[in-house]
C-alpha cells in the first residue's frame, strides 16, 4: 500500500486499543504518535486520515490538529474515538464503543472514500472550469438536509438544535420517514423519542440492508439499543439536543461535502452544462437548448410547455434545495434551470398545456412537502406559471411569457 493511504493513530496510550481493530484489517498502515509529538507526525507523514484518542488535557493539541488538517486539500479525515469532551474543527465522533472496534473500519473506510472522491475533482479541475464546480462555498452544512425522526417530547429542543445548522425535514412517523427517504436527497437522519425499540430495529435494518443508506450519518437519540448494525456512520448518543446535535453535525458535513463533491464532478465532466450547486442546468446552456426545443418543436411539431416555479420570501439555501429536488424528480427528456430571480424554470417536451400542469402539480406537491424552511412549521409553496409553445413563439418570447401577466397562473 502506497504511503498516500497512510494512517496516523494519535494516543497517550501505545499502543492504542483501538489501533488492534484496523491492524487485523491489514487494509491501513498506521503510524502511530503520542499529543506530544503529533503535530510533527502529521507533517511528516502526510497521513490519509488521522484517529485520536484525546482527553481534555490533550484539547489545544487537538485544535491545532484540527485547525491543520481542515485547512488541507484533498480532505483529510480526523476520527475522534469516544470523545470525552466538544469536537473541533471537522472532527468526526466515533462513540460508545465499549470496547467494541469491529465498524472503526468502515467509518474509516467511508471517510477515506470521501477523501478520494475530492482528489478526483481536483484533478479534474482547469481554469476553465473551477467557478462552476463551486469547491469554494462556504461550509457544506449550509447545504445539508437531516431529518429529523420522532414524536417524544425532546422533538422540538432537537429540531431547534438541528436547525440552527442545518435543514431540517421532520417526521413523525416511520412511515413518513420512509417516504422522505424516496423522495428527495438527505445527508443524515436524526431518530428521538417516541418509538419502541423494535420499531427503531426494524428501521434501522431496512437501512442497512439498502446500500442506498449504509453510509448515511444514522444517529439514535433514543436509548436502550446497541451499534450492532451494518450502516458505518451510526451513532447512539444518549444526552440531551445538543449532545445529539453535537455528535450528529460531523458526520453530516462529511456526507454533504461528499454530495457537494458528487454534483462538482458531473459539473465537470458535463463540460459545464450543470450547475454544480443545483444538479439543474447552468443559464447558458438552458437557454440553449431551449432555443435548440423551440426550434425542433416547430419544425417536426408536437408539443412543448414550461412551468415556472417561484416562492415567496425563502433563501437562497431553499432555493438550492428546491433546485436539487426537481433535478432528481424531473423526466429524463426534461430540463431546467434556476434563473437569477430566484424561480426555477422546468421545459417539458413533447407535452401540451394541461399533461405539463399535472406535472407541474406533482412536481410542486413534493416540493411543499419536502423542501425545508427557515422556521418550524413553516410552508413553502411554490407558486406556479405555466406557458405553452405558440406558432409565433421563441425562446426569449415564452421565457417572458413565464415572467409576465399573459401565461396561466396557478398558486399550488
């Protein structure tokens, strides 16, 4: 194994227990330090990943690790094993072991394949096209979407929590959550009180059996259950909502940087054609096709209609998470944009008026049912314009139809 996949084990104890649990893997060289001397390990090395085992003593060694680490590229992964005290920097828990190390590895080996997926796009990147991958936004939690399962008493204090960081989209029932889990892109999910514990069994094998969600963060606020599940990233944390927050914001960012990642790379190898932070198409090239469909439609004939979808008073980071809905619901043979005004336009091809207005209906019903706002219970219904190709029509004139009074309106 080449030095790249190296493996820093930072202890006060050598060796670390827990290092015993990656070295029957022979899968990770490891290398191992002590606080004194961690920092120069790390230089050093140029580790894959680091794992510490820290006691409060050990904390301003801990924050100039992660102060670090989190400024380096491609990430670097730092995995703090039953952490006794507040986390800093991008350090991700590994909690309540017990003495049990047997998943430590496929954390390890989750976080390293996010690290090799950020290698991947900036190898990919040029000039021309690194401002539309968007690596340089801000914290990936300002993208990131949990829900939020429970119906217990501590399930307002744990949506606050949340949702001073993060999205939330809640559930009340496993039922609900299953539906959310199909519908629309999420980047951990947060279970409270409220449910038996064979409820949340069952739940939490139908995760692990899915390999759509074996890698998701999965953190149970509710006690009684032991980690014995196939899904790497779970967490059981019996503490009050920040605790959980706490243990669960880690574990999110990585997943949503990993999604950021995943949209940058189709971003490049669309040759620019999407937009890295919506998964919709960038301005130009929606106006070119549109133009390209305006065009064709004419020519060969058929039918062709366009929805556009605005709201009322919401951010940007909902707009953004309206946008990446709609690109995971639409048709194959459809595109769409999210325009400047903050609306996002959807073209339907080969559909007339009233087929484009029961899609536009469905569209606009998961979106209100699923997007996230800045408030608890507040709703977020998309208004809808929808405008059909005339004979007479081009690409900028039924663009201005969809932003003026003559297209059909319809609030959702």
């Amino acid at each position: 194994m080449s030095d790249q996949a190296t493996i820093v084990v930072v202890s006060n104890q050598q060796p670390a227990t827990f290092a015993a649990a990656l070295v029957a893997t022979r899968m990770f060289p490891l290398i191992d330090a002590t606080w004194h001397d961690a920092l120069d390990a790390v230089a050093r090395v140029q580790p894959a990943a680091v794992l510490v085992s820290a006691e409060e003593a050990d904390m301003p060694t801990f924050q100039a690790l992660a102060k670090r680490l989190g400024a380096k590229q491609p990430y670097v992964p730092l995995i703090a094993i039953d952490p006794t005290t507040d986390l800093p920097g991008h350090a991700i828990p590994f909690s309540h072991t017990a003495g049990n190390y047997d998943r430590l590895s496929a954390r390890l080996r989750n976080a390293l394949r996010v690290r090799t997926l950020h290698a991947t796009v900036m190898r990919r990147l040029t000039t021309e096209n690194v401002q539309r991958t968007a690596l340089q936004t801000p914290d990936p939690l300002e993208d990131a979407t949990v829900m939020l399962i429970g119906r217990g008493a501590g399930y307002p204090a744990l949506s606050v929590a949340l949702g001073e960081r993060v999205g939330v989209v809640g559930a009340l029932s496993i039922e609900s959550a299953a539906k959310h889990l199909n519908s629309r892109d999420l980047d951990g999910i947060v279970i409270s009180e409220g449910f038996s514990q064979r409820v949340i069994d069952a739940f939490l094998t139908v995760l692990a059996e899915d390999a759509r969600f074996r890698n998701l963060p999965v953190i149970v606020g509710a006690p009684g259950l032991a980690p014995n599940y196939d899904l790497a990233n779970l967490e059981m944390i019996a503490g009050d909502a920040a605790d959980v927050a706490a243990a669960a914001l880690p574990l999110v960012r990585q997943h949503a940087l990993e999604v950021r990642l995943n949209r940058s790379l189709k971003a490049i190898e669309s040759d620019g054609l999407l937009d890295a932070t919506t998964g919709l198409l960038t301005t130009t090239a929606f106006e070119r096709d549109l133009a390209t469909a305006v065009y064709q439609t004419q020519s060969r004939g058929g039918g062709l209609a366009a929805v556009r979808f605005s709201f009322d008073s919401i951010p940007d980071r909902v707009r953004r998470d309206a946008s990446r809905i709609l690109s995971r619901l639409m048709r194959k043979m459809d595109f769409g944009t999210l325009r400047e005004d903050g609306s996002i336009i959807v073209v339907f091809a080969e559909t007339d008026l009233r087929n484009a207005h029961m899609i536009a209906k469905r569209l606009s019903s998961v979106m209100k049912h699923t997007m996230h706002g800045p408030k608890r219970d507040t709703r977020n219904d998309p208004n809808l314009t929808l405008a059909a190709l005339l004979p007479s029509d081009t690409a900028k004139s039924i663009l201005a139809r969809l932003h003026g009074d003559t297209a059909q309106r319809e609030a959702s």
